[in-house]
C-alpha cells in the first residue's frame, strides 16, 4: 500500500464520482442510513492507485472498510449501508419484493444504462442516432409509472414499493435523474410517464438528494480527507 491512502479519519472510505449514477446509489443509502464514509472524489480517466490496487475492475463505487474488506458493487455497498442503520422512515421490502426490486435492478443497470448511454452520449458511438434509445429508456420507464400509479392508488405521495422510501427509490432514482439531464426540457414536457416526473421531482426537491451530491475535492494520497456527509 502507498503512502497516504490509510483510513486518516477511522472511518470507511469510498471511492466515487460525483456524476455517476452507480456511485449516487452508493451516497444516497450512506446519507440515508446516517453513516460517515471518507469520501474520495476522483475522475474515472485518472483514477487513484490504491483504488485499483483493491479493485482492480476499476469501477465506482468502491467501499475499503477499517478491516481491509472491500464492497466494489454499488448494490452491495448500499445493501452494508442499510444493514449498518436501516431509516426508520423507509419500508422494509418482503422477500417478494426484494426480488421485484432485483428485477428493477437487472433492468437498470443491464438495459436502461446500456440505452442511457447512447442517448446521452450518442457522439461515443458509431453513426448512433440517440431517439431510439431513447424511446427504449420511456418503455422501461413507463414500468416504473404503472408501478408508482399502482403504489399511489392508497397515498398521496407513492413511491416504489408504497407510502415509503425504500431501496427501490434508492436504486432507481440516480438512472432517472440523469435520463431526465440528457434533455430536461424534453423530459419535463413528454407524456406516458407523469408518475415517474412527480415522484423524481419530490427527489430532486430533497435534502435526501442535495446531501448526496455536494461537490467534493479531488482526492489524492496524502490530501486533506473529506467526510462524507460533512
Ligand atoms: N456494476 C458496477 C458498475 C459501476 C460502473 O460501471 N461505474 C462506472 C461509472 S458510472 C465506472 O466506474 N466506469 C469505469 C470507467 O468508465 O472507467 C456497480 O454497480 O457498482
């Protein structure tokens, strides 16, 4: 291990990136659960030694506990967040719906992201033309509306499994936020999906969401540490 990459501040230390989505999951169920990580802002281009040397598959987000473990997967970083202090306000998932929500999961990160890409980022790819993934990401979308227009059949104010948050929100939510900043004058004026806008709108309106995203200094050995929230 180089110099300057212990745990300076005895707590854990995540390895993120303030822009993706994977990392966003991995901040909103640390800020939910109430925790403290030392958080380590980097850019994928030039991503820290260390970080490679304890996950190699060089992705975002990367968890290195005080004991040496490493969680490297967003989902199983927000799984030990919510095990560490579950929200009091959140629904518990049955065993039913953490399947529904390991579906959702699947599509997320499987489909949606693959189809997020090339609308976002079409100049990336090979003679892309962006609408049509576009038009795939509403299809999966108009899922998650049928659900919310379901859930909100008994409350005001539905979110994915029902009258609470939960880790459904919590995994879903980055995905849409940055479908929506592809071209949010677009987004905020389709049709098909009006549940899915009111719900990520409540979202973006939160101290949840403005907790996770602050703007963090690059992190490099031997810097200042940053906590994580401060
Ligand atoms: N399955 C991983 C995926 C994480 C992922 O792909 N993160 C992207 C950033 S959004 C990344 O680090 N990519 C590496 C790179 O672009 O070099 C997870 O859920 O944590």
């Amino acid at each position: 291990m180089g110099a300057g990459v212990e745990h300076a501040l005895g707590l854990p230390v995540l390895y993120t990136f303030r822009r993706c989505p994977y990392a966003m999951r991995a901040r909103l169920a640390i800020v939910a659960a109430g925790l403290q990580v030392e958080a380590r802002e980097l850019v994928l281009r030039d991503k820290p030694a260390h970080m490679l040397e304890i996950s190699p598959k060089g992705t975002v987000p990367v968890l290195w506990l005080q004991d040496g473990t490493v969680i490297d997967e967003s989902l199983e970083v927000m799984q030990w967040a919510l095990q560490q202090h579950y929200p009091d306000a959140w629904l518990r998932p049955t065993a039913e719906q953490q399947q529904q929500i390991n579906a959702w999961v699947s599509t997320l990160d499987g489909p949606f992201k693959h189809h997020l890409d090339r609308y976002k980022y079409p100049n990336r790819y090979n003679d892309c033309d962006p609408l049509p993934h576009r038009e795939a990401c509403v299809n999966m979308l108009k899922q998650w509306d049928v659900q919310l227009q379901n859930m909100g059949q008994t409350c005001n104010s539905p979110y994915l499994l029902g009258g609470q948050p939960s880790a459904a929100d919590c995994a879903v939510l980055p995905f849409v936020r940055q479908f929506r900043i592809a071209d949010e004058a677009w987004f905020d004026g389709a049709s098909g999906f009006e549940h899915v806008q009111a719900w990520l709108y409540r979202f973006l309106n939160s101290d949840w969401l403005a907790n996770a995203m602050p703007k963090l200094p690059l992190w490099a050995p031997g810097a200042e540490p940053t906590r994580f929230p401060a």
